[in-house]
C-alpha cells in the first residue's frame, strides 16, 4: 500500500517540490547562524533588504506563471503542440517582463538611499531574482515530472551554500553572499532550459503569444503582488523607515516563520492541477482532497506555530546569535500567520482558484495588501517592529475571513460541495 501511494503522480511530485522548497526557503538557514554572527546586524540587515528586493524581482518576472502555466499545460499535456505554443508564449512574456525589470533597477538606483550607497547590492538582488523568477519548474511541475529538476535545484544550492560558508569571513563581504545565490541561480536556470527544451522543440516566441502569456497568467500576477503587500513589502517600508538592525531584527522573524509555513506549499502545488482536473470530472472526490489537505495542512501549521513560540529564545540565540534577541518577541508574534497561510493556501489556491473564482479572490488579497500598506507605515513609526508585525497576521487573518465568506455566500465551501456536487 505504502509503495502504491509512494508510486502516485501526486505523491511524488509534493516529494519533489518539498525538495526545492528546502533548497529556497530552508537551506539558507544553515548559513545564517554563520552570517549574522560574522557579517553583524547592520552588514545583515542590508543584504536582508537585497534579498527581498530580489524577492520583487522574482514577483515581476514569474508573473504567476507557476500556477497559471503549470494549469494550462497539465490540461493540455497531451497535445505537444499546445505544449509548445503555450511555452512559447510564456517565454516571451519572460522576455517583456525582463525589460520591465531591467528599468525598475535603474530607478531603484536613484531613488533607494541604500542602493544608491551599494549598486551592486542591487544587481546582484537583480540577477537573483532573474535567476528564479524566469526558472522554468512550472512546465516539469505541470507534466508532473518534477524529480530530477528538484535535485538539480537542490543540488546546486547546497554547493552554493557550501561556497558561501567558505568565502564570507570578514563583516563587509556581504555582497559576496548576493553573488554566490545568483551565480548558483542562473546555473539552475540554464539547466532547466536546456532540460525543457529536450522535451518539446523551441519556437520563437510570438508577440501575439506573448500577451496571451501575460493575460493568463495576470490574475496570478495580481495575487503574489497582492500578498507581497503585506509579506515582503513590510521588510522593504521598514528599510526606508528604520535603521538597517532593526530590518536585520524583524527580517529574519518574518524569514524564519514564512519559510516554516511554505513548507506546505510544495503540497498545494502538487494538488492544484489535480483538483482543478477533478473539479471537471468529480467534484465531490475534489472536495474530499481539499478536505484532506486543509486537514493535513492546519494540523502541521498549529504544531509548528506552537513550537517555535515555545522555543523562539533557543531557536533565536543557535541561529542569528546574542544580538539577535529583540527578534524574539517578533517570532511569536509572526507564528500566528502559520494557520492563517494554511487555510488561505487550501481555501484560496487549492479551492477558489480551480472553481474559477480568481477575481473574488484577488479581491481579498488586494484588499489586505492596501489597508497593510496604508497601516504598516503608521503603526512602524508609532510602535516599531512589533506594530508591523501585528500588521502581518492582521492582513493574513483578514483574507482567510473574506475567503470564507465569499464561498459560504456562493453555496461553494468545500463541504457544501462534498454534500451537493457540481456534477
């Protein structure tokens, strides 16, 4: 029983992108107890803002791509022509966006204090974001062959985690840890190119294909930036409005409790294109796998919420050092985000989104994103880096409730479904 299930499409695609999530978010947790101790919460605060910097850049240029492509490809895999226009198109849209991307660095150069004292914090935080924002994992994630892709992903962050630990020994070589991930990146990237490519024959991208790319993929698009309103935005309000510890206190809270919670993302991705291929055929077994997940989901978020609040101070203290203690209370504050990510991955991607509900859902998510960027602002100068944390699970509590009422009011909860299928 154990093999068979081991066997499942499903099963091993989660595996698999369990192995990159581990590569993205947890991997660099072994370099930081190292850096933050060697670099200081000054040379660490700015390499924090370069990443998430990076962060937007990877928005830009993935545009949602791994959820909008992965759908259209997984419902047309049979059919290697559509395979390939759909590729195509999404490969010019990468080129568009590119360009995009190129002239936000440039005004981001003249108008951010810190980029305009370190330029080459910005490229660096340029070219990573290119490095995973143009990585094609959605088309091997879509024909739900993801195994070898994970373990290149994973391969060549851990050589660079290696290089890293090596390289960085004097408190202003931070640049040094920007320039080892995009190196490492772009390896990547060109990997996965050339592994797609062996696969499907290449087309020239077509403007035509290119803006369908872009109309596809814009409700995606409008979700991640909706949420970076009120996740990696917080980091970027606090850079030009605090000293750069207090970005290096607060960063690394955030960092730590996003990367605990995304862990159950590589699960949602790996469900995605099967319920929204159930939802089409039977809605009612869909019902029953989104039930599944939430479960399996909330019940891991609440355990780990609960143990990092219990030993936030040791976890604190092994990671970034003695300097690091104001980030404590901001843990356990960022810890109630761990459920609310949960529900909103299983209600709001794994359910909404397949029912064709995207713009209901953006909705609530823009919604969040600007009563958190009009607040953040308010409550950092009034009650510091607690205040903006609040802010956080504020704005995630608040789309989890919009996303509930929305299907509660639609006759549409996964319940209601499992009791009276669509079809």
């Amino acid at each position: 029983m154990t093999k068979k299930l081991l066997r499942h499409p499903v099963v091993k695609n989660a595996i698999s992108l369990l192995t990159v999530q581990i590569a993205k978010y947890i991997l660099p947790l072994v370099t930081i107890p190292y850096l933050a101790r060697i670099l200081g919460p000054q040379e660490w605060g700015l390499v924090i803002f370069a990443q998430v910097s990076a962060q937007w850049f990877e928005m830009i240029l993935d545009y949602g791509f791994n959820l909008s492509a992965t759908c259209e490809i997984s419902r047309n895999r049979d059919n290697q022509q559509q395979v390939t226009e759909i590729v195509s198109g999404v490969m010019g849209a990468s080129g568009l966006l590119l360009v995009v991307s190129t002239l936000i660095v440039l005004s981001m150069s003249i108008l951010v204090p810190a980029f305009k004292l370190h330029p080459d914090y910005l490229i660096w935080a340029w070219l990573i974001g290119v490095a995973q924002g143009l990585n094609p994992l959605w088309y091997f994630q879509a024909i739900e062959r993801m195994q070898f892709p994970a373990m290149l992903d994973l391969g060549t962050r851990v050589i660079a985690t290696v290089i890293t630990l090596m390289w960085v020994k004097t408190s202003n070589e931070g640049w040094k840890v920007l320039a080892v991930q995009a190196t490492a990146g772009l390896l990547a990237y060109a990997s996965m190119l050339v592994l797609m490519y062996r696969d499907i024959p290449w087309q020239l991208p077509r403007i035509a294909s290119a803006l369908k790319a872009l109309r596809m993929g814009g409700s995606m698009f409008l979700y991640r930036c909706s949420v970076s309103l009120y996740t990696t935005a917080n980091t970027f309000i606090l850079g030009l409005l605090a000293p750069l510890q207090q970005i290096a206190f607060y960063g690394e809270s955030q960092r730590l409790t996003r990367a605990v919670g995304t862990l159950s993302s590589p699960i949602t991705q790996a469900i995605f294109p099967r319920i929204s291929y159930l939802l089409t055929n039977n809605s009612k077994r869909a019902a029953k796998l989104a039930s599944i997940s939430m479960l399996v989901m909330g019940l891991g978020s609440l355990s780990l919420a609960a143990m990092l609040a219990i030993f936030a101070p040791l976890i604190v203290n092994t990671l970034f050092g003695a300097k690091f203690e104001p980030a404590v209370p901001l843990l356990r504050i960022l810890v109630f985000v761990l459920p609310f990510m949960s529900l909103n991955y299983v209600l709001g991607l794994q359910w909404m989104l397949p029912l064709g509900l995207n713009r209901a859902f953006n909705s609530i998510t823009i919604t969040a994103g600007l009563i958190n960027l009009i607040l953040a602002p308010i409550f950092t100068l009034k009650f510091g880096t607690i205040g903006m944390a609040w802010m956080v699970v504020f704005s995630d509590a608040f789309v989890t409730i919009g996303i509930y009422i929305i299907l509660w009011r639609k006759g549409l909860t996964i319940h209601h479904v499992w009791n009276t299928p669509l079809i």
